[in-house]
C-alpha cells in the first residue's frame, strides 16, 4: 500500500495546461518542472498517510529531524546536529536548527514535533498509520484513550530541544529511518485551528520543506503545484522554483506527454519498459516494495485454510514478474523481500537464507483445492478480487484471476477495479474477498513486513490472528534480544507465516521512471520512492 501505491475526458485539457506552463523539453535554467503522479492524494496530514500519492505530496513539502539527501542517505534535517542517545538507547534528544520557520513565517519549535506526534497516537485522530509512532512509550494507553496524550513519550525541552522517550531499545537503523521518512512535525498553531481538517486542502497546512503546496482542493483535485518555500532554510539549494503536478492515470497519455516535451518526469509501467530498455531517459530500480494476495479472514472460503493453502502452491511468481509485468520486478521467494535485511553476523540476506518458502506446486494446488470443495460441501464457487485500476494491476489482476479459474475447476474469478483511494477505503473497511495490495517499508528489516500480520495491527486486512506468530514477533521486538538473537526469532516467525498462509507474497515491485535529458538530480531509492523535486536542476 503504498507504507502502501489509479480520465480521458481531461487528457486534452491536462494537454493544454501542462503545454502552457511547461518548457516543452527545452533546456532551460529556469521555468517550471512539470510531473505526473498516477493516483490521486488522500491528505496532507502525515498522521492519517497510509499511501503513496499521499507521502509523494509530503515528500515535498515537509521535513523532519532526519531526512533523505540527494542519493537516498539518511542525513540531518532540521536537526543541528546528530541526536543524543541515552537511557540504554530508549531516548533520542535533538536540538533544532536555528530559525527554522514555517511557510507562514512562524517558527518551528520543539513543541511542533511533540503535537504531531501527539495527533499521531490520538485515538481522536484515527489514524491508520500510528504504528510509526507506536513505540513510543505509554502509546498503548493514549492510543486507547486510556491515557492523555500528554503521557506520550515525547517531550520539548525549551523551544529548540525535542526528546523521544521509547518503551524498548529499537534498532538504530530503524529509528533513524523512520524519523527521515515518517515523523514530521506540523504547526501546533494551524492543527489546533484546523482540527480533523488538517491537511485536507493545501490552504489547511502550513509548510517547513522546500515547497509549499499550492492549488491541491482535496483526494479527487488532479492538478496542484509545489512552489518554493522561501522560509525553508535550505532554499539556496532548491534549484526548481515551481513544479506542476497533474495526477494521469493513462499510461499512454503520460507517455506522450512526455515524449511531447510538456513533461519532464513520470513513472512508466512494463508495457513502457519492455520495449525501450536502451532508452536512456528510463531509470528502473528495485523498490522495498512487495505485492500480496490477501485472504479475507470473514468470508466463508477465503478463511479456510485449505483454500488458502490452494491458491498460495497455484502461482508462478517467476512467470507473473517476468512474462506478465516485465518491468524489472522480481517473483517473490517468501514473505520477507530480497534486499530487505541482512544477517548481522554474515552479512548475508534474510530472505535468501530463508530460502525458496514461496513455490507453485500445482499437484498440491489441487489436493488443496478439492479438500476445500468437501469441506464446504460446494463444487462450484465465486469469488471477486479487488485491485487498484491502474494498467500493471490490471494486468496483475488478470493474471490472478486466470491461473486461479484455470487450475481450480469450479472455481470462478470476478475482478473489481477502482481507484487507488477507493481501493485503500475499502481495504481498511474489510470490503474485499481476495485482495491485491502491497507494502512499501521504510526501514530495513523484516518486521516490518512480517509485522502486517500480526494481531491488532491495523493494516492486517486478514483479520487473522496467529499467537505464535505473536509471540515470535513480541520476543523479536522486546528491546532486549542482542541482533543475532533477534534475527533468529524474525526467521522463525518468517516461517510461521508461511506455515499459515493468510496471504500470497507475489512480486517485490520495480520503480520505472522517465526523466528529461535537460533534468538532473532526481534519484530513487528503495526506502525512499518518490522523486524529491528539492534536489532536480536544470542541466547547463
């Protein structure tokens, strides 16, 4: 989802506007950068972010203590200098930059870092994506309104000191990278005054990265603009004065809007990528990015368990990456993605080790199958299977759909599309029978992705609930286990999601991006997606 990633009657319109303010490919040192994103946001409150649309508008225009430099490296932010640690590494304290400012010219204070976090945990807030701040201590009881939010640990010491108090020891990577990625502060002034507005428009927040957002009316608004932030204290180094956003679901559309010169970034799907591999405007990488089908725990057939062993032997994640996306994904050989973590003994990699625990056997697929049709006493069964309606989840869907009516006789296979906004609302309303969704993690480490299903959290869409896989994560992630230890216990509860099958792993995604000859400076990274327009220039 993109941690998770959807008209034509606008296509000649979104011509137009794009033509009017764009270089049409002309190499200039100055002028507007025009982009594409393919979904449309949800919000600007970092509190309530679950996907990727939305963290995209983010990454632009907010910072936190911590952030990602140009080649995707987790450097200071608004911190003056690197935090100091204590309290056996449950407490971080920073000290803030001096004359930090808001986009309306209000200072950044501690006490902005410690609202937001505070919104986060909120049980007022509902947010879907409080787990980034769940290791706070006392959060349990103030996400439960068992507590105020003041017991929350974090606190400002003064105007420019923050202190993070954490309930365990956390590892230091993934500390780091989710204060770049995720805890950004937000102008106590402005979310007192907005409440549950906050950031549902781009005049109902305030900024402190390198652009202010301009023009964004709300999740279905298609067209919007970054403007520099001329309050951002690193605005001598923001090259773009303006960028223009237009959300095109239409791959071809974006295609040849920027083969036209009206657009100097988009992303591309495998349709693109397969046929102009030695295009040199084409930039793809590996994301820590993973697609699963997912079971609903509710429905009488996706909750039994022989069924789900069925469809998780039925696919080839070999020939869904390599035949059906073609764009540099991967078929996924278990939960955990490769790249994610490594093994702090040897170095070597966590889903490698594991080894094949994601592998179609078609024999097994159908003695699965048929002790599912006698334990529901059924020979012939539907299902309907929700997907984003961008082209790749489509395809992907289709493919989903025909193997699994192909190698279960019985068995048929609705597909529902929709946009990705809609997708995700349904996702956490339980609206779905089979699920294609994804995860896209911020820190390094196998937690993460095995943690989505675990009991109680909310993006466990399965509604399943594993004990020992509970434990096994609970025991990973008490702060008291030294590294080898805790990545022994991560490999044991790797393979107790397997041994369940609550879901399918299918494909760690590739990022496909093309960017104009005349741009330079845009970078993507597995942790860090998005293109950070901050750093783009104009090629002299």
């Amino acid at each position: 989802m993109n941690k998770k990633v959807l008209t034509l009657a606008g296509v000649a319109l979104t011509a137009m506007s794009l033509a009017a303010c764009g270089n049409n490919g002309k190499n200039k040192a100055s002028g507007d950068l025009n982009v594409t994103l393919k979904a449309n946001p949800v919000t600007l409150d970092p509190a309530k972010t679950i996907e990727t649309p939305s963290s995209s508008m983010q990454t632009q225009s907010f910072e936190g203590l911590l952030k990602y430099d140009k080649n995707n490296k987790v450097v200071l932010g608004e911190a003056a200098s690197q935090p100091k640690v204590t309290n056996d590494g449950k407490t971080w304290t920073f000290t803030l930059k001096k004359g930090l400012k808001w986009s309306n010219g209000d200072p950044v204070t501690a006490q902005d870092y410690v609202a937001s976090m505070r919104h986060w945990a909120d049980p007022k807030t509902k947010s879907q994506a409080a787990d980034r701040v769940a290791d706070l201590e006392n959060y349990e009881q103030v996400s439960k309104g068992q507590a105020p939010t003041s017991a929350l640990g974090v606190k400002a010491l003064g105007k420019d000191k923050v202190q993070f108090t954490f309930s365990k020891k956390l590892p230091t990577v993934n500390v780091r990278n989710n204060f770049a990625s995720n805890l950004k502060p937000v102008n106590h002034k402005v979310l007192a005054k907005e409440g549950s507005k906050y950031g549902s428009t781009s005049d109902k927040a305030v900024y402190n990265g390198p652009y202010k957002v301009a023009n964004w009316t709300g999740g279905s608004d298609d067209n919007w603009s970054y403007v520099k932030n001329n309050q951002y204290y690193g605005k001598k180094n923001v090259h773009m004065n303006k960028v223009n956003v237009q959300v095109t679901k239409d791959n071809n559309t974006a295609q040849n809007l920027f083969k036209s010169g009206k657009i100097q970034e988009t992303s591309v799907t495998a349709d693109y990528v397969k046929g102009n591999k030695n295009n040199k405007e084409l930039h793809t990488s590996l994301m820590a990015t993973q697609y699963y089908l997912y079971f609903n725990g509710k429905n009488d057939l996706t909750k039994n368990e022989n069924f789900r062993q069925a469809v998780n032997y039925a696919f080839d994640n070999n020939q869904l990456a390599k035949k059906v996306l073609q764009d540099g994904s991967v078929g996924a050989t278990g939960w955990v993605p490769k790249g994610d973590m490594k093994n702090p003994k040897n170095g070597q990699d966590f889903a490698e080790e594991a080894g094949h625990l994601q592998k179609q056997n078609k024999k097994k697929a159908q003695d699965y199958w048929k002790a599912t049709q006698k334990d529901l006493g059924k020979k012939n069964m539907t299902l309907n299977l929700l997907a984003d309606n961008t082209d790749d989840q489509k395809q992907v869907a289709e493919y989903l759909q025909s193997t699994l009516q192909k190698q279960f006789k019985g068995l048929k296979v609705e597909v529902t599309t929709l946009p990705h906004a809609q997708h995700v609302s349904r996702d956490f309303a339980g609206k779905f029978e089979l699920n294609l969704t994804d995860w896209n993690s911020d820190v390094p480490d196998a937690s993460d992705f095995l943690s989505l299903l675990k009991t109680g959290n909310k993006v466990n869409f399965t509604n399943n609930t594993d004990q020992k896989l509970d434990d096994l994560l609970n025991q990973a992630n008490d702060g008291t286990k030294s590294a080898s230890e805790r990545y022994k216990l991560l490999q044991q509860a790797n393979k107790q999601v397997h041994t369940n099958a609550d879901g399918v792993p299918l494909y760690t995604a590739a990022q496909a991006h093309l960017v104009s000859k005349h741009v330079t400076g845009l970078n993507y990274g597995p942790f860090n997606t998005v293109a950070q327009y901050q750093y783009a220039q104009w090629k002299k």
